[in-house]
C-alpha cells in the first residue's frame, strides 16, 4: 500500500479584520487524489473535529496555533476512507489531549481502528509531555497495533514542537519519531506571513519495507476569516505524487 498524505493547493493571502474571539469546536473536511507511477491511484475522503473543554483564547497568536498556545485541552477525532483501485481503507480514530492545569505537564492518547478488505488492526497510542518554555512541547510515549491475525507490536515514540517569533514572523518547527523493527520520523516547517497565513515543508521517512523511503510536501493554510479556514499541500513520493484540499470551520 502506497504512503499516504493530506495535501492541497497553494492559497492567496487575505487579511481578517475585526477583534479576535474564542472558540470552542472545529470540524473539517478533506479530499486527497494520489497518483501513483505505475498507472493506480487512490481517493481519500475525511471528516474530523475536536472539541475544547474550555474556549479557545486566541490573542495574538496565529490562528493556527492558538489552541496549542493556550493550552487548551480536548477530546478530537477523525474518520477517513481509502479507495484504491483494488483496497478499500476505512480508519477511525478517537484520542484526548490534556494540559494539566497549573503545571507544565501534558498528556495525550489515542486508539484506532483500520479496516481493511484483508483484516482489521486496532492502534493506540499514548504521551506524556513538559512545556519547558511558553510555546515549546517535548512528549515521549509509546504506540502500538494488534492485528488481527497478525503481529502485535509496541515502539517508542517522541515527538517535539516549537512555536515562537522570529522578528516579526511566527514560526512552528516539529519534530517525531518511532522506534522499533521498521523505524519512522518526521520532520516539519510552517512559516506566519500573517497572523491568518503560513506557508510550510515537511519531510517523513521510513525503514520499512514496501514503504517510501522518503516523501517531501508544501503546505498552505488560509484563514478565511475567525471561523473558515482552507488548507493544503502537495506531497512528492518515490512512487507517487498526493494532492488534496481541506476546509474547517471554527464554532
């Protein structure tokens, strides 16, 4: 199965006006087109959302950041479904992540199911973190999969994350990793032209077999205005190149 990735076209800057306000859930919704070398290609349709336990203060941070610089809490979800020409792929995850109040400690888990026409797998994972600085995660964890009729397997994780202000632009730099019989890492950019558009690059990779050793992506998210944002990439793999759009809406 082909490695694949959320992505979408490259969107024009608007300037929002008006007084930043709180919110408390957002859902979204992508599409992703892949397009493999050898002929194939697959369609993913998504659906997701996540919802705070208390509203979101946005102040002056970019609008993308401002949950994870408010340390806001949050139950979240999603659900997607992979066409290929010859595998359906339906996966759906449930996690929770909390900031415990009045410290610098953070924690985060996560299960799953993938359904696939040769079996199901359940995943899950889960974090604990420390904000040594406003802006700045280090988590560790581990993460799993119980394949139904298959191997079962448990790897260790990590994961960093860095919002700050460079000058007068914002930047996100981020960081993962897992570690086990097949090694996974990531790599990742976002530059804030302005408070409501950034421009980005990532970078995962993998030592797995029958994986794309590398795949490279451009990314760009527009808001629209408080409530409506707009997003996208374009990733480049070994064998195969991924479009895709996702819009969300904020309530």
């Amino acid at each position: 199965m082909k490695k694949l990735a959320i992505t979408s076209a490259l969107l024009s800057a608007l300037a929002i006006t008006g007084t930043a306000h709180a919110y408390q859930a957002e859902v979204g919704g992508t599409y992703a087109y892949t397009d493999i070398d050898n002929g194939d290609s697959a369609n993913t349709f998504a659906v997701d959302g996540a919802y705070y336990f208390k509203p979101v203060q946005v102040r002056n941070s970019p609008l993308n950041e401002a949950a994870f610089l408010d340390r806001a809490s949050n139950i979240n979800a999603d659900l997607s479904n992979t066409d290929f020409d010859d595998v359906d792929v339906t996966t759906f995850n449930v996690g929770v992540e909390y900031f415990v109040p009045n410290s610098d400690f953070y924690l985060n888990g996560r299960v799953g199911l993938v359904d696939t026409d040769a079996g199901d797998a359940t995943t899950y994972a889960a974090e604990v973190g420390y904000l040594p600085v406003t802006g700045f995660l280090i988590a560790a964890g581990l993460a799993g999969e119980d394949v139904d009729g298959g191997d079962n397997e448990v790897d260790p994780t990590l994961r960093a994350k860095y919002v700050t202000q460079v000058g007068q632009y914002d930047i996100n730099l981020e960081a993962n990793a897992r570690f086990g019989d097949d090694n996974f890492y990531g790599l990742g950019g976002d530059l804030y032209l302005d408070k409501t558009f950034s421009v980005g690059v990532g970078y995962t990779g993998s030592d797995a077999d029958g994986v794309d050793d590398d795949v490279f992506d451009i990314r760009a998210k527009k808001f629209l205005n408080q409530q409506v944002s707009l997003e996208g990439s374009i990733g480049f793999a070994d064998e195969a190149n991924i479009y895709g759009v996702r819009a969300a809406y904020r309530f």
